[in-house]
C-alpha cells in the first residue's frame, strides 16, 4: 500500500513556529515519524510539503494511479481552499485528514474544513500521532476492517 502524506504550508516550520502550539519537534522529525510508522505498517509512505496551493493540488491530481491513499494536513489551506477539496472529490482516493492542534479549540475560523469535507476522518490534536492514526485507519479501510 502506498500512502501519500501532504503537508501544508508553514508546516516547514516546524520546531520554530508557535513552539507553545505546535511543540517542538522539527519537520525533519516529523518525515522521520511518519517513515517509521509506515515501517512499522508494513506500508510505503511518500511525505511532502508545500507552502503552495497549486503545488499541492498537482501532488493531489498526480496520486491518482501512483498513491493508494492521501493522508493530509493542509494546515492554513484547510479552512480557506476549495481547490484542494475538489483535487480531493476529483482522485477519489481514500483520504484522512490530521491537525497537530486541536483545530476544534482554537480561532472560530479554524473550526471549518474544506479538505475534510472529501476525507474519511479527521485526526486533530493528537500532534505526530494523528498521523500514525490517519495511516493506520487507511491501513485499516484497505482491509475492511472501517
Ligand atoms: C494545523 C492547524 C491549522 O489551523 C494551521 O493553519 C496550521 C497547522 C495543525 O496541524 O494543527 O498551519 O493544520
């Protein structure tokens, strides 16, 4: 199983930005916690990052026939992009999203998501565990087992 895991912008900054909100671990820690869980699940796991909308919805388009599920936190573009929302609507391809913080408790604005309208489920708050929670329910969708 290939599993695509997209990040958002800012997301690079990891480590440094909002340490009190986001902890801190860097990016480079968190590419290294989504590998080993994909070790751990027996799973292939591509992790990319973009502060560019247009880049992540070709990385989106380009899943089709290349990736078997998305895993995504589009971080700032998750309360403002359609664009994402429909590159997701159009591969089809089982998607989780996942949220460091816990989006549910923060700014009124961030309380919605565009990109979790075409995802299965939402992780958010759990830090890098929601991550190794969004691959594990694919893992899991792909077998029946959700
Ligand atoms: C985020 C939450 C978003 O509201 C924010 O814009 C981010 C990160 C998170 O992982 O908690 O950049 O997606």
């Amino acid at each position: 199983m290939r599993i695509l895991v997209l990040n958002g912008p800012n997301l690079n900054m990891l480590g440094v930005r909002e340490p009190d909100i986001y902890g801190r671990r860097t990016y480079a820690d968190l590419v290294s916690f989504v590998k080993e869980t994909a070790v751990r699940l027996r799973v292939e796991a591509e992790v990319r990052q973009s502060n560019h909308e247009g880049e992540l919805v070709g990385w989106i388009q380009q899943a089709l026939g290349t990736a078997d599920a998305i895993v995504i936190n589009p971080a700032a573009y998750t309360h403002t992009s359609v664009a994402i929302l429909d590159a997701l609507k159009a591969v089809a391809l089982p998607a989780v999203e996942t949220h460091l913080s816990d989006v549910s408790a923060r700014e009124p604005f961030r309380r919605v998501s565009y990109a979790g309208m075409a995802c299965l489920k939402t992780f958010a708050g759990l830090g890098f565990e929601g991550y190794a929670r969004a691959m594990e329910y694919l893992v899991d969708f792909a077998d029946g087992m959700v």
